[in-house]
C-alpha cells in the first residue's frame, strides 16, 4: 500500500519551512527550514521518497501569499504535485492562532492538505496572465497621461 505524505510549506522572501505530515498515523515525518530555493524544496521530496523507497505518493501546498504563483510553476514544472491553498478556506487550530511561528503555520498546512479541507486558488494560463498585463500597462498610461496633463495646465497656469 502507497503511502501518502503531505508536505505543507510556509514559504517567505528569504525562507520555506516545510512539514511532511502522514495523514494516516498522523505523524510528523520530517521538518526543515531553509533558504527559499527550490531545490532545496526537491532535495527535500527526494529524500523523502527515497525513505519510503519511491512507494510513497507526496502532495505538496503552500497558502496563497507574496511568492505568488512562481514556486507552483517551478515545483510543477518539476513533477511535483502541488496547490496553492486559499488561507481563509484551512481550518487553524486555536493553539496554532496561539503559537505562531513558521514550523507549526507548516504543520497547519501540512494537515489541511491531509483532511482537504482548504480551497485551492485559481493558477491563471499565459492567456490570463497576458491580459492582466494589459489591463495594468492601460491603468500605468492613463495614469501616465493623466500626470502630463497636470504638469502641462500647471505650466499654461503659470504663464499666464
């Protein structure tokens, strides 16, 4: 029988701290903290894998936050499966609203990914992607242009 890890992961700017929870016995597997680099994040699955001798089945998730969608795409990209989680969707234990450091916001992580009980945010396609872009280079010109406009009245205003 394929065993099946979650691996919750508080990521930051300058670090992740991951949590490899078995849903099942409910047991912590591993922890780390490291730096925010996804290799370390692979090095990590690796080993885990290798613990159980490939005969392990390995979700991976991260609430919604200031990475955006970037470590989805590399982790993905890679073959891992993960999601990004809606973090007004998990169910947070009162201890954890009590304690809250990186190690046990993991562990959170970890077991919602276990029970499913979260929401996964949508991850737009390049499509979706091109057209934010467009919207926001429309709103930089009109705010551009809206600033010329000023600068040009001011001028006129001072001469009269």
């Amino acid at each position: 029988m394929k065993s099946i890890l979650s691996v919750g992961m508080d990521v930051h700017k300058n670090s992740f701290s991951l949590c490899a929870y078995d849903g099942y016995t409910g047991e912590i597997v591993s922890e780390s903290t490291f730096a925010s680099d996804v290799k370390l994040v692979i090095k990590f699955i690796e080993a885990l894998k290798s613990r159980y001798e490939n005969d392990v089945e390995i979700k991976c998730g991260y609430e919604a936050g200031c990475l955006g969608y970037s470590l989805y795409k590399l982790l993905t990209a890679r073959g891992v499966d993960c999601v990004i989680l809606a973090p007004t969707t998990m169910q947070v234990s009162a201890k954890n609203k009590m304690v809250k450091n990186d190690r046990m916001d993991a562990l959170n992580i970890a077991k919602n990914l276990a029970s499913g009980s979260y929401k996964t945010v949508y991850i737009p396609d390049e499509e979706d992607v091109e057209i934010k872009e467009y919207i926001r280079m429309i709103h930089d010109f009109k705010k551009e242009l809206k600033r010329v406009k000023q600068e040009i009245c001011a001028f006129v205003l001072r001469h009269g």
